[in-house]
C-alpha cells in the first residue's frame, strides 16, 4: 500500500530537520501504538538527506553496539574503530561526526534500552548536552510502549527529561484518508464497507495495509480474514497488551474483556470481573496505557460521578468482543462457526462504531470545541423509559451552535417525535442562546 496522509507530520519534521541542519542539533520523539506507521513517517521524511538507521533489538549490548558500527559504515561511510562495545562511545562518535555532515540519526524501539542497560539514557543525555549546540544532527526516536516513552521523555525524574525539541504522536487516520484508501483499492465501495474497515482497524495504518493488501475490501471478506483461520489479527491483541503491561496483565485483561462485552459503569465491571477497588487500575488503563477512556456526559462538571468506561482503541474492541470472547471456537478450530456468530452479530456492534465514526467525521470537517454524549437519569415514574440519552452533542467553538444528533444504521428506525423531545430538554437546560441543529446520521451519510 502506498504512502497516506501524515501530511502535517511531514511538514514538522522537515521543519525540525533544517533547524538540525543549519543551526544545531535537534531530538524529536514520535511515539503512537503498534502498527501506527512510525517508522514509516520517520523514514519517508528522511528519504533525501543521509540517515542512519539504527534497530534496538533486544540484545546483548556489544553485539548491538557492533551491528550499528556495521550500519554506520554502510550507510554514511564514516571510521568506525572496530571493537566497540558501548552505545555511549558509538553515540558521542555519531554526534562527532555531525560536527561537519549534517544527518538524520534514527533510534527505533529506542525504550528496548531499559531492558539492555538502562544507564544508556543518562550517558545520552550527557553526551547530548555537551554537543548538541555546535553539531548538526536530526536525532529521531520513536518507540511502541506508550508507558516507557512517555516515562523516558516527560517524566521529570528521568534524565533524557526536557531535552526533546519536538513530541509527535501518532494518530489512527481520519475517515476522509479511509475514504481515499478504500476507493483507490474498490472504486465501487459501499458505506458498509467503510464502516467494516474503519470499525475493525480504527484506521490503524498496518492493519488497513494488511486487509487492502489481501483484496479484502469488503464487509464479508473484512470480516472473515479478521477472524480466519491464520489470520494474523488472532494474536495481535495479546501482543499489544503485553507488550505494554508486560505478562503479569491478567486482571487488566479481565477489566478490558468486561469492558467489551458491555460492561461501561464501575459497579457492572465489578460485578463481572470480582474485582472490589477499581480505582487504581482504572486509572491505569486510563493514564499510563492510554487504552481506556473515561466518558461523562457533555457539559458535566469534570469531578462528576457520572461516568462510563470506554476501551479507545478500535481494534480492541473488536478483538475482544470476537476473538477472546468465542476462543473455545479458535482453540477447536470451528472457524465457520466463528464467522457466522461474527457476521450475524456484526450489524449490532457496527451501530455504536457508526457513532464513533461521525464523532471522528464531524471534528475532521467542522469547527468543533467540544464533542461527546449525553444522557441523565429520568426519575419521573410516569415514563416508561429511565434515562434520556442522546448519541452526538457537538459544540461549536468559533459561534453558539450546537448540532445535536442520533444515529441510526438504517433511517427508517429513526423517531422524530421522541428524538425532539431530547433536543428541546438539551436546548432549554443548556443551550437557550444557541442555534441547534437536530440531525439523524446513517450509513447513507458517511
């Protein structure tokens, strides 16, 4: 699959780049998650100016240290003594070297140190300090494990603390770069068919390149080489967590699975996961994984206790209302099976990942401040129905507009008259001064 978007991406790290290659040195971090395409942006704006790459595998140090002397010769063609066995001497040689040729040094899995010799980030730091102002190097350095790159570089414990000069995090692509993707590999796509590809990737580059890659461009056949026999999509959820959480993840795992099954409020997880205190991992998943979110209504004080958990990432939620949920079909390899649960129940899930699409959607093409849902307890007991709720309340932020909206996959089974009602609570308690524009958003509107 070709090069997508990261338009904006591009332009700062060329922006960085020039200041590196004629005033001084400059560190940039670009983190994201598994298969966000880091390496790819990093390497795509560094493909006309000389670059040295360097993998941190997990290794022994001087066998690292030799395989990157190998790469500096190959690559830029400069004296690397033979024998070196500390990143510290090949580090400071790299930064010498900057001295009279500017070039871009690049550091994948840059946190994989912690697990080799984690003294690395203050012999670096060190090492930056003192050279950086009269050298010419765009140091780039990116890394998978949220939790560890944001410790190392934000952290003000940490020694590498204040030294990057830019902190790019990549982001899922936007429905409109979907579009664009899905129309290049099916000129003839359907909504549905973008709906599948953005409800089961999240737009997560890797994940989209491996679907368009196989001819999978339709809701059928997204559906199955997610959940095929083989596929590669299998595992990559455990891969995911315990590359953040480490193997020791197991109530993380139980509080995710619950989340996924429709368990959005503390006490519903508790109940399901037989865990008493949620606090603390909560916060957890929230805060140091970035895997949770914490949702409370639209205009809600921040500290209310009205709140419901959301697991953030698509492909997540997918993985564990398909794959974890039905691995006794997996493990006993009753792949038909498993398909027809997924493409029957299907139509159900997509209906709250159409909501989170046009969420997406409505930031990406209007000026929007603020974004999210409503609802309220009802404690009349003359209704029959004991919540208001209401799926999209979008907040203008350059004039007092307000779009309120449902969503529907099929407009037939919208209701205007009860839908209304909701818009003219929300307009009398909050939004009297405001224009308000009701809508009802479908498939046909994607």
């Amino acid at each position: 699959m070709k090069f997508y978007d990261r338009g904006k991406e591009l332009a700062e790290l060329e922006r960085i780049r020039s200041v590196a290659f004629s005033v001084s040195s400059q560190m940039t971090v670009v983190t994201g998650r598994r298969r966000i395409g880091k390496t790819k942006l990093i390497m795509k704006s560094c493909e006309a100016s000389p670059t040295l790459y360097l993998f941190v595998s997990r290794n022994n140090e001087a066998t690292l240290c030799n395989q990157f002397s190998e790469e500096a010769r190959r690559s830029l063609g400069f004296f690397v003594p033979e024998g070196i066995t500390s990143f510290r001497d090949l580090f400071r040689l790299c930064m010498e070297y900057g001295k009279n040729m500017p070039f871009n040094l690049i550091l994948d899995e840059f946190q994989e140190f912690y697990n080799i010799n984690p003294a690395i980030f203050s012999e670096v730091q060190n090492i930056w300090d003192q050279t950086k102002d009269n050298t010419h190097v765009n140091f780039l350095v990116c890394g998978s494990v949220y939790t560890l790159m944001h410790r190392i570089f934000q952290d003000s414990k940490e020694p590498l603390y204040g030294r990057a000069s830019g902190f790019i995090k990549l982001k899922p692509f936007m429905p409109s770069v979907l579009k664009q993707i899905l129309k290049d590999h099916n000129p003839n796509y359907s909504n549905d068919d973008l709906l599948a590809l953005y409800a089961t990737t999240g737009g997560v580059p890797k994940y989209v390149e491996l679907l368009m890659d196989n001819g999978c461009v339709k809701v059928q056949s997204i559906l199955e080489r997610m959940c095929g026999e083989n596929s590669l999509f299998l595992e990559e959820g455990n891969t995911v967590l315990i590359q953040e959480m480490g193997k020791q993840y197991g109530t993380y795992y139980s509080v995710l699975s619950a989340i996924a099954s429709g368990a959005t409020e503390s006490s519903r997880i508790s109940q399901l996961t037989g865990v008493a205190s949620l606090g603390g991992i909560m916060q957890r998943l929230e805060e140091d994984y970035d895997l949770v979110g914490k949702k409370r209504p639209v205009l809600s004080k921040p500290g209310s206790q009205t709140v419901r958990y959301e697991i953030k990432d698509h492909f997540l939620r997918f993985w564990f209302r398909y794959i974890v949920k039905y691995q006794n079909l997996i493990q006993t390899g009753q792949w038909e099976s498993l398909k027809d649960i997924v493409v029957q129940d299907y139509p159900t899930y997509s209906g709250k990942e159409l909501e989170a699409y046009f969420k997406d959607k409505l930031c990406e093409e209007l000026p929007i401040g603020q974004i999210g849902s409503w609802w309220e307890n009802n404690r009349s007991k003359t209704s029959d129905n004991d919540q208001h709720e209401v799926d999209i309340v979008a907040i203008y932020h350059d004039r007092p507009k307000v779009l309120i909206a449902e969503v529907k996959r099929d407009k037939r089974n919208f209701k205007r008259q009860p839908f209304m009602a909701k818009v003219e609570l929300l307009r009398a308690k909050y939004f009297d001064k405001y224009e308000v524009e009701p809508r009802c958003f479908s498939l046909t509107d994607m």
